[in-house]
C-alpha cells in the first residue's frame, strides 16, 4: 500500500465532496472535526455517513473527532451502525496506544484500517507505541497543533526533531507517514520545496487542503529520471550478481542500496 497524497475536504460542504474526488488526490478525507464547528457537526455526520454509503468512490473516508470527545463517541457509534467498508479512518489527536486500541475493539474490521494523527507532545512522546498497534498502517504529523501544544513556531527546523522520530518510528512498524499539509493555500512554491524537504528526511506523503497543491505534491515526491535509471542499472547488476555484493561505477552495491532502488521503482510503478 503506498498513497502520495491526501485531500481534505470539509464535512459541512457536502457541495464540494465529489469536486474533491475529481481533484486527482490518492486518497480523500472529509472532515468532520477541525473543518466543522460545533453546531454543525450532527448534520455534517448524517451528510457524510450518507454520502459515502451512496458514492462509488473507493478512495475517500473521514475524519473522525477525538476518540475522547463527545462528538468522536457519537462518530464512533454512528459508524459502528453505519454498515460501511472504508479504505481507512483518520483518527486526530492520538496519544497512546490504549486509545488506539479501545477504537479496533469498537469499530469493524470492514470500516478499514486507521491513520493516526500525532499531534501533541505526548503522542510525538508514545508514537512508537501507537504505530505498534496492528490496525494503524497509515500515520500523519500534525505541526500545527503540535506547535500549539509546546508553544513554538512553524518554522521547518523546529520541527525537524519531531519529523526524525515519526519517520523511524513509522519505518519500524511499515506504517506510511503523510507529512501535514501546507497552511499557506497561495504559495505553491513553498508547498512542494517543502515537500521535497519531507521526502529526503524519508516522509513520501503528504496531505493537501486545497485541490491546487495535488500536483506540486507529486512533483515533489515522483523520482527524477535519473533516479529511476539508476535503480534499474544497480537492480539489474545485483541479479546479475545473484544476490552477491558486486562494484557499480566504482561503488559496492549491497542490500540496502538495493532496498533504496525496489523503493524508487516501485513508487515510480504506482504513480
């Protein structure tokens, strides 16, 4: 399973849910939390609950509220009813295992695996422990509610710490991390030098809020031509070599840097 990109789209635009899915996207994720203020959240969950039970869409689901939230036990029962199979559920706010684990026990297996969102200083503290969780195969770091909780800025290098541990933390337990999406809507630069910035840490995915940023995204993330030539010249001089270690261009050519080209090859077969 491999995605590059997710879309967010609000809850309580019902109006814009098949707009979303047009917008080339891998995935999409109607929101019922942040996107949603409080007053509006009943009808958001009744629209969305009907909307993906009638559509043929099979990339999009939802974001749930909190797991600890009023709204997020009314999403969580409401979906538990709702008789729905979903690529996954994006769960905000994790912060431990425990909760991770009481949600698998409440909710099907046919309603997909979950994305957690590690978005506070106690979830970046657990998030080996969350992404340990079987049912967890997709991640997210949320910067800026992290940010919020510690009370520093949004600058990249501050957050260059929390986005090391969510990547090994993530490669451990093969779940695909999505990197946040970019705040600034009109700086399409920005979002996909960002992005590049992301993937060289080893995060190949990232979540989007406007439709604009899909395509900046992809071009961050696709490897470059001469990357993929040169996975296929050092597959090809290991199976030549049977598995052996073997000299290309002067370099030897061992596992991991066979590992490094299937990962190239296979995200270019995807794309």
């Amino acid at each position: 399973m491999h995605y590059r990109s997710q879309l967010f789209v609000p809850g309580n635009r019902s109006d814009r849910f098949e707009k979303a899915c047009q917008a080339g996207a891998d995935l999409v994720c109607i929101d019922l939390e942040d996107a949603v203020g409080p007053n509006d959240k009943a009808q958001a969950r009744n629209d969305v609950l009907a909307w993906l039970a009638s559509t043929e869409h099979k990339h999009v689901s939802l974001r749930i509220n909190g797991v600890d939230t009023a709204d997020g036990h009314a999403d969580i029962t409401a979906l538990n009813q709702s008789g729905l199979s979903l690529p996954y559920v994006m769960v905000p706010k994790v912060a431990s295992r425990a909760q991770m684990n009481d949600l698998d026990d409440k909710l099907p297996n046919e309603l997909g695996p979950f994305l957690a969102i590690i978005e506070s200083a106690e979830g970046l503290l657990n998030c080996e422990d969350i992404f340990s969780n079987s049912r967890v195969k997709m991640g997210m770091y949320g910067a800026v509610d992290y940010a919020g909780d510690v009370d520093c800025d949004l600058s990249w290098e501050t957050h260059l710490y929390a986005r090391s541990r969510l990547v090994m933390a993530a490669a451990v337990h093969d779940v695909l991390l999505f990197d946040v999406p970019h705040i600034h809507v009109g700086d399409l630069d920005d979002c996909e030098a960002t992005t590049r910035k992301a993937k060289a840490l080893g995060i190949h995915a990232r979540s989007a809020i406007h439709p604009a940023q899909i395509e900046r995204i992809h071009a961050a993330l696709a490897p470059s031509d001469e990357d993929t030539s040169q996975a296929e010249r050092v597959i090809a001089a290991y199976q030549k070599a049977k598995g052996n270690v073997v000299l290309l261009d002067g370099k030897f050519i061992e596992a991991p840097v066979v590992k490094k080209a299937q990962r190239i090859l296979a995200f270019r077969d995807r794309t």
